[in-house]
C-alpha cells in the first residue's frame, strides 16, 4: 500500500520540501500542447508525404490512435503515482529490476537527444532557406546545425530557469506558426487557389502498397505526437492530479491532432505531395506557394523558434537525466559533477552534447533522426503499456483514473508492432539506437565495476532520480 507521500501529497518526503502546486488545467493544458508541437509538424510533413501522397494527414490520424492508448495507460499510472519520475519510475516499480530500468531510463535520455539532434538539423535548413543562403545540401547546413547546438549547450550550461509562464509563450509563438499555415489555407480554399482534392489522393510507394505505406508513414508522424509523455514529470507540480490529468490530457492530444490534419490538408492543397518532400523545409513552402506576399523570412522565425524550443527542452532533458542517473551511481560519478559557479551539471551537459554533434554530423537527416527518436519511444511506451497491467496487482490508498484492460494490450502491441523492420523503417535507424544503447550499456557496466570497488550498490537511492 502507498503512503501518503508517494502518492504526490505535499508533506514532502524524509522531511524534504515539496514541489508547489501551481499547475491548473489551463497551465497544464498549455504545457502539454506546447510540448506536443514543435519540430516533428513542421519539419516531418513532407517526408510523411512522400510516403502517401496527398493523404498526408491519414499516417498522424494512425500515429494519433496509437498514442492515445499509450496516453490512457500514462492517464493511470500518473494519477496512481503522481510523482516526478515517468517510464522510469513506473517501470523500476512494475518490474524491480535494475538493469531494466536503466534501459528504460537511458533510452528515454537517447530519444532526447535524437529530438534535438532533429531539431537542429531544422533549424539550420529552415535559416537557410527563410534568407536564401543556398546552404540546402551541402555542408552548410551540418555546420549551421553544430553551431546552433553548441549555442544550446551554452544556454545550458549558464543555467536556464525553465517556468510554465516561460513555457505559454513559446507554445503561443509555436501554435502561431502552425495558425499561419492554417489561415493561408483558409484564404486559398476562399480565393478557389489550391486544390484541396489532393487531400484525398492515395499515392502509396509502390513497392510497399497501400497498408504497407500508411504504416511506414505513421511511424514517422509518430514523431509528431510524442512530448504528452513529458507532462508526467509534473504530477507533482499540479493542481488535484488526480481529477484534472485525463481530461487535460486527452483534450490537449485531441487538439494537436485537429492542428496537424489541418495543417497536412493545406500543406499538400498548396504544394504536390511529390514537391511537398523535396528538402526540409515544407511548411516553408506552403507559405511560399499560398502567400508569396507573406514575408518568408517572418515564418522562418517562427519555424525556427519551434524547433529551437524543441531541441533546448530535450538537451535539458537528457542532460539532468545523466545526471540523475549518476547521482544514483548507475552511471559513473564524473557525469554527476556540477559546475561550483554556474550550479549546473556540466559534464553532463557536454556528454549529451557530443553524443548530439555526432548524430548531426555522422547521421544527419531529419527523416532519419526523427524517426529513431520515435522507435526509442515506441519501445518505452511498449514497456510502459506492459507496466500497466503488471501493477494491477499494486492497490493504493486513493482514487485513480483506470484504463480500459483492452487498451493497454492493444497499446503494447500496437507499439511494439511499429518498431519492427516491417514497418519499412531503414535499418540505420536501428543502428543509431543500438550504437546510443549500447554506449549506455558499457557505461553501466563499468560504473557496476567502480560500485563493486568501492563497496557501493546499484540504485541505492531507489532510481528514484532516473527520470527527474
């Protein structure tokens, strides 16, 4: 049975102060649909397109419905243990096995790096295209990337106090550029420009046929539709969790799916599917080819304070989870330091860095990038789905949301399903999250030797650090 504390009340915990409730659900609707928009729209749509045609928007309805079985099964989890700790912590709890948390814990800190490794690629191609430097395709663009990335991990190091209020208005200049797009559709669809039929026109790859097509195209579109995972972390940070969690939740996934389908069906009205996937830079087409009086430059400031905001919020991600997962001497105790003037852990930060600049330079693509950021998740939420029915067996002393049984076991298989090679995925995706894995994995290895020599244990805070 739970105690009082572990399930989020703000006594605090072996007298430490608590975390403030200072999330209602507007604040917590706002954080989620800003942690759910972002790069994956505005840098993915042309690649989805490629794989279907004009019916872009079908593959984020097909990601959409596997991420709301996922999101029930977090809906349960959150309001049975609203703490701060996410797949990691539900995990360590369904299954008790060190080792397997970690993964779990790590894969989560790869897929962040990976997201803002993306991120930056975009960045750099949507600068280069909104002032027409000519830098598509050529080295310029990984260089304009690196430089972007190292730029963040100076934001990081330096400190960056990250707030809700901070968080509602990088969500309102994100949505504004997607609102954009949807206006222009609006006044196109008034003016009888674009064809708007296209929506509705199936061009499946035709070695893969049409199931084959819609699934590859989802498992990217699944990019898009992650970030809703994030809002768990500040369980301990809302309002009445309990009551307010689902319905903010499953009103915050329903709203970015109707921006996206929208954003898609004028995406590919205004620019062929065929041109739509030429680049990285789509939605900057789609302003172009819609509104050639709109000053291009203006949206490509948008565009790239979206990514940005993407990428800054996952290096900081990635780099506390290090850090976390050091202090709770899972990984080797150098990655836990942190700097004496700046408070900030900064050899972590420069370990998520260099792992980011070679994924920039080594891999590149946002297509690729992007949709190993997904299979990373995809296996979490696997596990995640997996936990659900597994702590069935854990009653707690106060009311929780409860899932449909159905749900999570679809979920599981769902997910699982779309991580197989199958789906049509490149096996280099495979390749960058096993190379990232298995550096994990030899940096546990060597931190259990170092643990052994000096008489200490594996998670000997009860990993409860792995995910904050």
């Amino acid at each position: 049975m739970a105690s009082a504390t572990e399930v989020g009340t703000d006594e605090g915990r072996a007298g430490e102060p608590s975390l403030v409730r200072v999330m209602g659900p507007w604040l917590l609707l706002l954080f989620i649909v800003g942690d759910i928009l972002g790069t994956g729209i505005y840098a993915l749509t042309g690649q989805v397109a490629k794989e279907v045609g004009g019916v872009v928007w079908l593959p984020f309805v097909v990601a959409f419905a596997v991420a709301l079985m996922t999101a029930f099964s977090y809906l349960e989890l959150v309001t049975k243990y609203p703490q701060a700790a996410g797949a990691a912590l539900y995990t360590h709890k369904a299954f008790g096995i060190h080792f397997v948390t970690f993964i779990v814990a790590f894969a989560v800190m790869c897929s962040g790096i990976t997201s803002a490794a993306t991120a930056s690629r975009a960045f750099a191609a949507n600068f280069s295209t909104a002032f027409d430097l000519g830098l598509e395709g050529t080295v310029g663009v990984t260089v304009v990337a690196l430089a972007f990335m190292a730029i963040l991990a100076a934001i990081n190091f330096r400190g960056v106090g990250e707030s809700v209020k901070v968080n509602v208005v990088l969500t309102v200049v994100e949505l504004t550029g997607l609102l954009i797009i949807i206006a222009i559709g609006l006044w196109a669809l008034g003016l009888g420009n674009g064809d708007f039929s296209r929506a509705f026109e199936f061009q499946p790859n035709a070695e893969k046929g049409m199931f084959w097509s819609v699934v590859t195209g989802a498992t990217l579109a699944f990019f898009a539709m992650v970030g809703f995972e994030d809002s768990v972390n500040m369980a301990e940070e809302c309002k009445d969790p309990h009551s307010i969690f689902p319905k903010v939740l499953l009103t915050g996934l329903g709203l970015t799916l109707v921006i996206y389908v929208l954003v898609s069906i004028t995406a590919v009205a205004l620019v062929p599917a065929n041109e739509l996937g030429e680049g990285e830079t789509p939605l900057l087409k789609v302003v172009s080819a819609g509104a050639p009086g709109f000053p291009l430059w203006v949206f490509g400031l948008i565009t790239m304070f979206a990514v940005a905001n993407t990428a800054l919020i996952n290096m900081l991600m990635a780099s506390r989870l290090i850090y976390g997962m050091s202090r709770e001497r899972v990984l080797p105790p150098v990655l836990g330091k942190v700097h004496a003037g700046r408070r900030t852990p900064w050899v972590a930060i420069l370990f998520t860095t260099l792992l980011a600049f070679g994924l920039i330079t080594f891999v590149g693509g946002v297509r690729q990038l992007g949709a190993t950021t997904a299979l990373l998740l995809l296996c979490v939420f696997t596990v995640v789905n997996v936990a659900v029915l597994v702590l069935r067996r854990d009653p707690v002393d106060h009311q929780h949301f409860r899932t449909p049984t159905f749900l999570p076991i679809l979920g599981a298989l769902c997910c699982a399903f779309l991580v197989g090679p199958w789906t049509g995925r490149d096996p280099v995706q495979y390749a960058i999250a096993g190379v990232l894995l298995a550096i994990g994995v030899a940096l546990w290895g060597v931190t259990v030797l170092l643990n052994r020599a000096s008489g200490r244990h594996v998670g000997e805070g009860g990993m409860k650090g792995l995910a904050k």
